[in-house]
C-alpha cells in the first residue's frame, strides 16, 4: 500500500473515530417513560400503570427474559444478530431482488438492530432516505452497545399490540405472569408479534397468530428435536387476557408503593392478597351490616410488627364510592385518636418509676389549672390499680399521670416517634392524653409495633426489598412489656358468637379509642406477630354518637383478628416474651405497696427492679380501740385493742359511700386525743379547689356576695379541717365537705389543717373583672 494510500485510511479512521466522540451518544432508554408494575408478595400483579405517553411499558433485564423466548425472537427476526455489524447486506440484498426486481413476495431486509433504531428514533424506513438513516443509525447503536444491550432494548421495546411495548408487560398483560415464568408456547407467541403487532395481537388473533406461531414452531423443532411432540399443543389458540383485564387491586396501598417507587420498576410489595381480600370482604360485609346505626366507611390496616411489612390495608370501604370520598387512603387521613394514645402515657410513667402494674391511681373528680376532665362514662370508680386504669380507659387516672410525666412526656414522644403536624405541647395541654392531637393510621400503627418491638419505632414498609431502618428507642423494653402486658388483659367486646364455639383462642394486647364529638372510633390490637387496627367514622368529619371505640370499631378488628388466626398459624406461635429486666414481685391486692404485717390481700404483679416505685403500704393500719366505748384510743393500754382497718382518702371514701361499698374503715378518735397525737403519721391533706396556677373572677357588678370553695382531700382518720387564708382562721369544715369563703380581691395563701395537725397551703389569686 502506497504512502498516499495509507495516508488516507489513517485520516478516514481519524475521522470517524472524531465524528464517534462529537456525535452524542444515541439513547436507547434515556428520555422513554415507562410503566410501574406493583405485586403481592406472592408474585401476583396488583396493578400495572400506564407510561406517561399512555403506553404498556416495562423494563425487564436481559437476564431475567427466558433463553427460550431470546432464542425464538432472534430466529424468526434475526439469526445472523450474533455476527453482523448492523447491517446484514445479504438480507437487504434478498429483499430488494424479492420485492423490488423480480416482484416477488414482499420480503424485510431489516435486522434487529435496525428495527431497534426504527422504534428508537421515530424513523419512516419504507422511503430509500429513511432506510439509509435507519442503517447509519442501526451502525452507530452497533458502535455504541454491546450485542445483549441492543438485544435488550430492542425486547423492552418492540410493539406487541395495541398500546404494548415490550415482553414484559406484553406478558403480564396476555397471559398474567410475570416474564420469567413464560411457556414455550407463550414464548414463542410473543416472538412473532412485532412483526406484524396489528395482524397478530394476542387479544384478537383470528388465524394470523396461531399460524405464525406453527411456522416459527416448525424450525424451532429442527434445532430442538425434544419438542416436536409439542405440535399439537402449538395448534390450540391459547387463552390470552387484554389491557381491559389487567387488575385494580388494593388501590390505596399499591398508590402507596408507586410512589415510593421509581418509575420504570416492577415492585414486590410487602402485600399479602390473601389477607387483602379478607380484610376488604369484612370490612364491607361490616359496613352493609351496620348502616341502620349511620355506618358507611371503614378503614383497616394489618402489620407484621417483626418486620413493619405492610400485610394488608384497606383505605375506605368502597374505593369507587364518592359519596363516603372512597379514593381518599384513610389509612393516612389525620384524625383524633382519642384514649387510644393512652398506652404511651403508662409506658412513660413506667419508665420514670412513677408507678408499677399494680400502684393504686385515683379515678376521682378533679382538676387541673382549670381543666377538670371526665371518664367517658361520667362516674368515677375510686382506686384503681394502674393496669385496670389502663385497660378500663378511665381519663382521670391517665390525666393525673401526664401531669406527673417527667420531660419530654407524650407530646415529646409523639414528636420523636415523627408525628407530622403536631402542635406545641401549651396548645394542648394535658388534653393531649385524650387525645386531642391527630394522628395517621399509620402514625399509630407504627407506636403499637413499636411496644411489640421492646421499645424500638421503625417506619412501616410496603416494599419486601427496601432498606430495614434501624429505628428510634421511643421506651425501654421493660416498660413496653408492661404495657403490652396490661392491654392483655382486657376482655374481648361481645360477638355474635359464643366464646366456647372459637378454639385455640389467643392473647390480644388491645385498646380503643373514641374522639371529642364521636367522630372517631378506633381499635388497635397486638396478636401474635401482627399489628391490627380499625378506624370507623366520616372522611368529612361528621359525628355519630355510634362512633365509639368499643362498639363500633372493636368488633370489626376482632372479626379481622380471629380471620387472620385461622388462616395463620404464626398468630398461635409468636408471643411477646418478658425480657430479662423485669421480675415478678408480691404486693398489696387494695395499694400495690409493698405489703406490711396487716395486709390480707397480696398479688403478683411485674416490677422493673431499680425504676418500679417501691412504697410500703398505707392502707392497713394498725390502730388502738377502746373496747368499751368502740373508740380510737390514742394510745394502748387496759381495756384496748389492736385492730386494723382501711385509710382511705376522703374522695375516694366518699366514691365507696355513694356506690354502696362497705369499706372498714377507722372509728373516731377519743376526744381527749390532741392534734399532737400522730400529728406526723398517715396523709398530709391536698388541696383540690383553689387548683393550683387558676385564677379566681369577682364580678364587680354582682349585688350578692361571692364565694370561693375550700375543698380538701383528707386521710381516712380525719375529721374536721381548719382554713387559714393568711394566717386568719376563716372557719372549719368537716371530712370531705367544701367551705365557701366569701372572697375578696387580692392574692392569699390558704392553708388548710386537718385535726391530726398535718396541713397543705396553695396561693390563691382573686381578680375582680366587669
């Protein structure tokens, strides 16, 4: 080769590979939008979306495509794919001389490559200026891709049908499987479609498709001998689904996934259709039943607590319904959730020692810098040991403890635990442990795997291969026990059926709750390893006085428990074990102190040694008493004897008297004991009415004079009490009854002294308004 010659090769080289590096890199996937595909964690599709161009579009990796469906497409497209360039010129040249010289049989010269570059880039390849452009680009992808690349895109992209692109969601689509799992007689369907995508549409094949599929199958026989035998089956038209039966399945939740998806991606969701479908056929069958009391909408939501896998989830009753806003996902609608936070409130209280299972809680009227809550029920039940407080839902007791809550207290767990939408803890107040923050489903859902968790919150998940979060330490191990423990105990609402007739019953850790208005009704239970919860009520608010926890939501969720245990036998093996911090200790049945010599009654009851509160009990008391007059002594001696008997508090003695409860209580004291006599012993009295931080109103235009009460709470061996305000004697009350001072403006501090010389003192604020 002469000098001139080589010259000019160099520089052809040098100028091609120039043009390579300035001309942009052509796109194959780049600018293309694509369907999300959504399953069960089964495999089987819940929903496939269209591409923003309204197409069927999926990718699918070369490696997860069947060899047999490679193999077929490349022998009845291209079977010199492997070897040529882009271009196979003898192909070409047998066209043209077939189609155009000797006016043969219309014959494609096209290789796969150039059919890839065609679909890419919009080409009109039946004029010879569009075919020399498909060739120059069926060269520069051939530069720019490996083999398997192109064989890629060009499968991700061929037409098959109607709007279908590509074999992936060609096959969800006809035969409702995912790709991997195609026949040999699916595969070779779908290897004869792109070539004539309207002829041959698998929805409404009348002859071209079968006989297309026979051709292929006759020289896929000749290099698979093993097959031959298939013939017959190949004959058979096979049963092929279209786009109008692709599945709408749990809207709510699979709307959930996309979005936490990106485009273009098949997901394996934590769903289990199985139980979504019985969630969604109770919840239903729930609402039919109970629209006579004003029921129309339902939500529910079941988790695996181990993993925070969303198993099942039901946003709405009716997804098409829009007279009860069927599309909105109740699931993440904010809402109140009344006692239903009350859980929390004890497991903080545990944790800070404040109180054990079995502490005794007051369950009396009261109030607090002027917010005097009541119990559902408006009554009062007196002592209460604080397991039954919790699972009876009593508000006094639950109020009592917020107050008592060291920080950060609920609002703060709340706002750790990533509540959205929280308010300062001044704007609630101690209503908050009534529920007066809203909540998602899924906010709650997350607090109550987090007790089944020892203490741990991690964010629930809806995709089986996303990343497990470590989580947040919201209580200890202890505490939540204790809790989860607690709810335990509480018995199940009335059925429809009687108890005997369910066997193999197991524990549900359960609470409801019921919002400010009867708008809201809840039920969250902890069974076995999953997370249960039933929301009933309106999207738009409106109240039903139907709409209580305990009679409108709890039956649904034990209708979803007992479904989900018959179907599960996880729901019969998991349990939550008591971890090795707590222990099991005896204490008084009526105080939950520690029992003294004159306690009757004990119990066992848990105990987090080195935080549980340890006090002896001051119920029992030993006192002295004249055998001849029935009288106190005031201390022993002839004619006296030692007899035990019951302290109680005077609010809650006065709860046991209005109830009818007989309590054994002290008898009075000899007259002749003075107020030294024991003046350290038993329970200083606590000042309820001034409440602490309130303010006092007089009305200057009032014409009759005005009043503010005196109100003590004193122990059991009490009986008068002695008001100071300022040191001035203003009168005597006696045992549990108030007395009204006639008030003036100014600030004082009042004191009240019971007759055993023990005494409490608040400052009291009296303003005088218009």
């Amino acid at each position: 080769m002469s000098r001139r010659r080589l010259r000019g090769v160099l520089l052809a080289v040098l100028g091609l590979a120039v043009l390579y590096a300035v001309v942009p890199r052509p796109p194959v996937r780049e600018g293309l939008g694509f369907s999300q595909a959504v399953f069960d964690r089964e495999g089987r599709l819940l929903r496939l979306t269209l591409s923003p161009d309204e197409k069927y579009r999926l990718w699918v990796p070369l490696e997860r495509i069947p060899a047999s469906l490679v193999e077929a497409t490349l022998l009845h497209e291209d079977q010199h794919f492997r070897t040529h360039f882009g271009v196979n010129p003898v192909a070409l040249g047998r066209a043209v001389w077939s189609t155009y010289l000797t006016g043969g049989r219309r014959m494609g010269g096209s290789t796969l490559t150039m059919q890839l570059a065609r679909i890419r880039y919009g080409i009109e390849s039946r004029t010879p200026g569009g075919k020399v452009l498909q060739m120059l680009r069926a060269l520069q992808l051939e530069c720019t891709y490996s083999k398997d690349e192109i064989l890629e895109a060009y499968l991700n992209l061929a037409p098959y049908g109607r709007n279908v692109e590509g074999v992936g969601a060609a096959s969800l689509i006809y035969f409702a499987k995912d790709v991997e799992r195609l026949s040999l007689t699916e595969a070779l369907t779908l290897a004869v479609v792109p070539q004539s995508p309207a002829r041959r549409d698998p929805g409404r094949d009348a002859g071209a498709l079968t006989a297309a599929r026979l051709h292929l199958f006759d020289r896929w026989a000749q290099v698979h001998a093993e097959d031959a035998e298939r013939r017959p089956l190949m004959e058979q038209p096979l049963p092929v689904r279209t786009p109008e039966d692709l599945p709408f399945l749990a809207p709510h939740f699979v709307a959930r996934a996309l979005r936490a998806s990106p485009s273009g991606s098949s997901v394996k969701s934590t769903l289990d259709l199985s139980m979504q479908r019985l969630l969604e056929r109770h919840v239903r069958q729930y609402v039919e039943q109970r629209r006579g009391v004003g029921i129309r909408n339902a939500v529910a939501l079941v988790v695996d607590w181990r993993s925070l896998e969303v198993r099942a989830a039901v946003g709405s009753a009716d997804f098409f319904d829009a007279s009860i806003d069927g599309q909105v996902d109740g699931t993440r609608a904010k809402r109140s959730p009344g006692s239903a936070l009350k859980p929390f409130i004890y497991g903080l209280a545990f944790d800070q020692g404040l109180v054990h299972p079995r502490t005794m809680l007051k369950d009396a009227p009261g109030g607090y810098r002027g917010y005097a809550p009541e119990n559902f029920d408006g009554e009062f039940v007196g002592p209460v040991a604080t397991e039954d407080a919790l699972v009876r839902s009593r508000n006094i007791p639950a109020v009592a403890l917020t107050q008592r809550l060291a920080a950060p207290g609920l609002h703060g767990l709340l706002r750790k635990a990533g509540v959205t939408g929280l308010r300062s803890e001044e704007h609630y107040g101690l209503a908050l442990a009534l529920g007066s923050a809203e909540v998602s489903m899924v906010e709650l859902v997350e607090l109550y795997a987090m007790l089944a968790n020892a203490g741990v919150l991690r964010p629930l998940r809806v995709e089986v291969d996303a990343p497990r979060d470590e989580g947040v330490r919201l209580l200890s191990a202890e505490a939540s026990f204790l809790v989860v423990d607690a709810l335990s105990r509480g018995p199940r609402p009335a059925q429809s059926f009687r108890p005997e007739w369910a066997r193999d019953t197991v524990p549900v850790a359960w609470k409801t709750g019921t919002s400010s208005g009867f708008r809201d009704a809840w039920s969250v239970g902890i069974v076995g390893p999953y997370v249960v919860a039933v929301w009933v009520g309106n999207f738009d608010g409106e109240s039903n006085p139907a709409f209580v926890g305990q009679t409108a939501a709890a039956p649904l969720m034990f209708e979803l428990v007992d479904s989900v245990r018959s179907r599960d036998a996880d729901v019969r093996r998991v349990s939550i074990a008591p971890p090795p911090g707590v222990s099991r200790v005896h204490v008084c049945a009526l105080s939950g102190g520690v029992p003294g010599p004159h306690c009757r009654r004990k119990v066992s009851t848990w105990f987090i040694p080195g935080t549980s509160p340890i006090r002896a009990c001051d119920v029992h008391r030993e006192v002295w008493v004249d055998a001849r007059t029935g009288l106190r002594s005031c201390s022993p001696g002839p004619g006296t004897r030692a007899e035990v008997y019951e302290f109680w508090p005077s609010d809650l003695l006065r709860l046991f008297q209005k109830a009818g409860l007989p309590r054994r209580v002290p008898p009075p004291e000899d007259s002749s004991c003075g107020l030294e006599q024991g003046a350290s012993e038993g329970t200083p009295p606590q000042i309820t009415t001034p409440e602490d931080g309130v303010d006092y109103n007089l009305r200057a235009s009032a014409s009759a004079p005005q009043t503010v009460p005196l109100a003590v709470v004193t122990d059991a061996d009490v009986r008068r009490v002695f008001w100071f305000v300022d040191e001035q004697l203003v009168g005597t009350a006696p045992r549990g009854e108030p007395l009204h001072w006639a008030a003036r403006p100014g600030t004082y501090v009042v004191r009240a002294v019971d007759d055993r010389g023990r005494s409490d003192a608040r400052t009291l604020r009296v303003l005088l308004v218009p």
